[in-house]
C-alpha cells in the first residue's frame, strides 16, 4: 500500500475454457486514488461436469463417505454422535471433561432392571433403586428443600397404586424454617412428620421380643419415655395426668381444678420416686390431712343387698344371716358352719335350726343294701341293711319265679371301708376317676351314689363307665372334697321259673313306660303311629318287645336309635322289634 490515499489491487480469476485449458486473467492496478477503484474481471469459459451427487436417497438420510476411493460417497441413513464408553460394563455413562465416563458407584442392573448408587445389589426384581455403601459413619440419601417459604418443606412419599398428589399415600418430611400452613396446623417450623393419607397408620416390629421405643431431649437411654413392647406400654418416666404442682418431691399426682372422673382400677405412686411405690397423704380442700373411713368415703350411688342386708359404702354391716364354707376356721366370719368341721359322711340338715350334722347310716338314710336269697317261702324282708328274697318255687299261673341273686358289692371312698376295701381315687375336689378296690367281683351292673344322691351313668349324665364291668368309672364333674362315693356291682338276677311280662296294647301314639310295660302290641287298623322308647341311658338293661298285630298297610315306627340307625319300621302284620338297653342307645336283640 502507497500511502492513505492509493490501494494496489489485484484480481485473478481462473476458468476453464471449453477445451478444458485453464485461462488466468490478472488486472494490476498501482496508485488507485481512494475515490476510484477499477477493475476489469475476465471470466472464463463453462468447463466439463464433475462427479457431483449420487442420486437416489431418502429423506431424513445423510452423504457420507462408502469407502477410500475419491468421490466415493453414499446415502445413509443419520446415527448417533460417536465415542468409546468409559468405566466398566453396567457402569452409566457421563460427561467427564468433554469424554465418556463410568463409575463403579453408579451402575445399571439389567437383571434387575434397578439403577444402583453406591455399592450393594438388589435384593429382587421390586427394588427399583439401590443405595450403599461401606462407612463408619452415616450413610444417606438426602432430599432438601432449600425454599424458606411459609409452606416449604421437604418431603419422601410412597403412593398407592390408587393414590394421587391428595389421595391414599404415606408422607415423611421436615418443615421449612418459616413453615405456618393453615392447612396443617398440627406441625410447625422445623417439625418432622410422619402421616398416612387414606389408610390405617401401622408402625410396629415384626421380630417377637422386640420394642417400639419413645424418646425426648436426646438419644441416650436416659431419655426414654415409653416402650411399648409384646406385653404392652411401659411408661420410663411418670405419666403426668395434668399439668400443675411445684415441681418439687411434694408435686401432686394429680392437680385438677375441675371435677374429673377416672375409670378402672387405679395404683398409684410417689412422684419423686417413680418405680418404688410409697404412701400417699390425701389432703382436703383446707390442706389439712384426711383419711378414709366408712364415714367419709364416698358411697355407692345405687346401694346395693348383700345377704339380704343394704350396702351402700357409708358404714360396716353386720350380716343377719348364717354362711356354709369350706374349710375349719375363719376369723373374719361369725356364726358360720365350716364343712372341714364336720366328720366325713351324708350331710343331714335340721329344718328348725338350719344347723348341718353328719347323717347317720339306717337312721337319717337307708344304708347300701345287701341282698340274700335266705329260705324258699315267706315275704321279702329288709332288716337295717340286709334285704332278704326267699327262692320260692315256681308257681301257676305263670306269674311267680324262683330267683336266685348274689349279694351287692359295695366299695366307698370318702369315708368308711367294708370289707371290700375304698375306692381308689381322691375325693379333693379336682379328681374325677375312681377305681373299685377289689377286682374280683367287678361284674353286673354299676350303680353309683354321691352323697347319698343315685348318680345317672350315660355320656351326657352325671357318670361313664370306661367299659362294663372295667371297675373304672369318671364323674361329669369332680366331687368336692369330702364327699362319700360309694360303688355298687349288682349281679343280674337268674331265674328257674315263669316270668309274668305285662301286655299293652296302643292304637295310637304311646311312649314306653321304662318302668312298667315289658310287652306293647301296636294295632294301627285306624292309622299309623309311633311308639317311642324311653331314654336308653335311665333303663340300662331293660328290654321291651313292640309288634304289629293288624292287618292294615298303616306302618308302626319305633323311635330311637336302634343299633346306631334312628328308628324302626313295623309295616307288615306280625312284624316284631325286640330291644335292649346298652346304657347309651338301644340294640335290636331279635325281629323278624
């Protein structure tokens, strides 16, 4: 360049001419004057077509380079922005300084399909995300909202598959530093919560023998205030049930100004020494110190009647009435009867004093009987205990017999043996089963007597038998202590003559006398009926025949169970049933 006023200007241009020569024209200007500037450009002739660009493609694909020769190019379609991954496999890529990076504390479990931060695996194919670790130390994941606002907070959520940003899900979260919601007026600034949105709260251990723990103003034991555990709440500290007192070793239990009412039943202790219970001094409203007494106490708002005297809490009673108890003595009872006072024996009540005595046998109650079959002629006898039936011959007319009969067998407990022996078992008001003493003569049928009372032998009565003629038997329900058992085997009478068997005869619905018919003929000419059988259990034993003597169709049923099956059908003339009592049900000993 001159100076300011000039430029020197050069132009070129290049072309190709149609002959394919390339034509340079140049125009050299020196000392141009800074108003005028001419240039003359000689522009060339149009050359031969280049390779240009393959044909074809489609939209959206790109031109790039199909292999090393020149002008070799494609149509291909776009891909992703190139690179080498870093770090290791499962380990999610990032932007480390303008390269591919990975991380083994920040992974991807394909199996698992979980993102995992730290160390450790999912346990399973539900946990979504996995954080660990290995420190001495806290290990956390936290979430911060650094707003100060008057509604911040921050806040962990787990929603219902039913749930929604207001419905069915669980809260944990921490208040800002200004928080005053009106909506949630139960926390305040810097509050921690937790709450349930929609459900129950449940919070607990599953581990038995493990506790649920309360604690205030630290984490050290000494600042536990509650535990709840498998047997229940335990307070550590004492419950205050309202708020006043001084404070100090004296401080009220309980210092209301209003009328309160406190259920159940209530132990209380000194304040100052929670744990070891001590006395209490109750004061009136002057501060002076009260007592309770009958007179003072307060009184029961409806009186009550014990024994026939009114009770209402103002004043001791003394009872008019006479008790029976257990036992030999008691201080606290005037006028009483005490059972351990009394020899054993059947207890025996005088009407005109109310006064209990031991009764005495053949004289206040028939002793146990003891058959003999003395003589062939003459009545029956019972003298004292001894009941004598003489074998009488047979007679006519088909209705007297000649019996034979061993002598009962009689063991008691309670009380006196016979030449039998007692009964083994404790009559201690807890034991139920007795075994007779002897063996040898367990045959016929069991009779049992409590206290002088015949008791029932069937499953729902008062006795079983384990089986006939075992010498076992059990009681319903365990006599009291003292009571006199006594257990009779009495051996079937057997007989060389005529039996007279009484005849009935029903047409229409009848119920067996146990202890009278023997022998029922059913006419059912006007219609069928029922003859029902009387309890099994009361007539063990017995036998009864029922039969249907009419030609008519009506049918004659026998109820009962009979050899496990309920009922029995007599639906032909002559049709017969003959039953026989096993003490439970009845067995079909014979029909046709």
């Amino acid at each position: 360049m001159a100076d300011s006023s000039s430029v020197d200007v050069n132009i070129i241009t290049n072309a190709v001419d149609a002959s394919g020569s390339t034509v340079i024209s140049a125009v050299q200007s020196n000392n141009v004057q800074s108003s005028v500037a001419t240039a003359t450009v000689v522009t060339g002739g149009v050359g031969a077509n280049g390779v240009g660009v393959p044909t074809g493609g489609t939209t959206g694909q790109v031109l790039a380079k199909s292999s090393n020769t020149d002008y070799a190019t494609a149509w291909v379609a776009q891909s992703g922005g190139g690179g080498t991954p870093g770090g290791s496999t499962t380990q999610v890529q990032f932007n480390n300084a303008g390269v591919f990076a990975g991380d083994s504390m920040f992974a991807w479990d394909n199996t698992n399909k979980a993102l995992v931060l730290g160390t450790g695996s999912p346990f399973n194919s539900t946990v979504n995300l996995q954080v660990g670790g290995s420190a001495n130390t806290t290990i956390q994941s936290n979430v911060q909202n650094t707003n100060s606002g008057t509604s911040a907070s921050s806040d962990w959520v787990a929603t219902a598959d039913t749930g929604s940003d207001t419905t069915n899900y669980i809260d944990m979260g921490i208040n800002s530093s200004t928080y005053s919601d009106a909506a949630y007026t139960c926390s305040a600034a810097l509050d921690g919560y937790l709450y349930n949105n929609g459900g129950n709260m449940v919070i607990g251990t599953q581990t038995a023998t493990k506790t649920i723990k309360f604690h205030t103003g630290g984490t050290l034991a000494a600042n536990l205030r509650a535990t709840i555990s498998d047997t229940g709440l335990s307070l550590v500290t004492p419950l205050a049930l309202a708020s006043g007192g001084t404070g100090s070793a004296t401080q009220n239990f309980v210092d209301l100004t209003t009328t309160q009412t406190v259920g159940g039943v209530k132990t209380f202790s000194s304040a100052n020494a929670y744990g070891t219970p001590a006395s209490i001094t109750l004061t009136n409203a002057s501060g002076t110190a009260a007592s309770l007494t009958a007179g003072n106490a307060t009184k029961l708002a409806t009186a009550r009647t014990i024994a026939g005297t009114s009770f209402d809490g103002s004043a001791n009673v003394t009872l008019a009435n006479k008790f029976i108890v257990q036992g030999t003595t008691d201080a606290g009872l005037t006028g009483a009867q005490f059972l351990g006072a009394l020899g054993t024996g059947l207890l025996k009540n005088t009407t005109t004093t109310g006064v209990l005595s031991t009764a005495v046998a053949n004289t206040d109650y028939q002793a146990p009987i003891t058959l003999t079959t003395t003589g062939t002629s003459g009545a029956a006898t019972l003298i004292s205990n001894t009941l004598n039936i003489p074998q009488y011959s047979a007679g006519g007319g088909g209705n007297t017999t000649n019996i034979t009969t061993n002598t009962t067998k009689i063991d008691q407990a309670g009380g006196g043996t016979t030449t039998y022996g007692a009964l083994a078992g404790l009559v201690n008001g807890s034991n139920t089963v007795y075994t007779v003493s002897n063996g040898a003569y367990v045959t016929g049928s069991l009779s049992v007597m409590l206290n002088g009372q015949d008791q029932a032998l069937s499953s729902t009565g008062d006795y079983v038998e384990t089986a006939p003629g075992s010498g076992t038997f059990t009681f319903a329900i365990a006599p009291p202590t003292g009571s006199i058992i006594i257990a009779q085997y009495i051996t079937s009478a057997t007989s060389t003559g005529n039996i007279y068997n009484p005849i009935s005869t029903k047409t229409t619905a009848y119920t067996i006398s146990g202890a009278t018919d023997s022998y029922i003929r059913a006419d059912a000419t006007s219609g069928a009926f029922n003859v029902t059988l009387p309890t099994a259990s009361s007539f063990t034993g017995f036998e009864y025949i029922i039969k249907k003597t009419d030609v008519s169709a009506n049918a004659v049923t026998v109820v009962g169970t009979i050899d496990g099956v309920t009922n029995y059908l007599l639906s032909t003339q002559y049709k017969y049933l003959r039953v026989r009592s096993n003490g439970t049900n009845w067995d079909n000993v014979g029909n046709n």
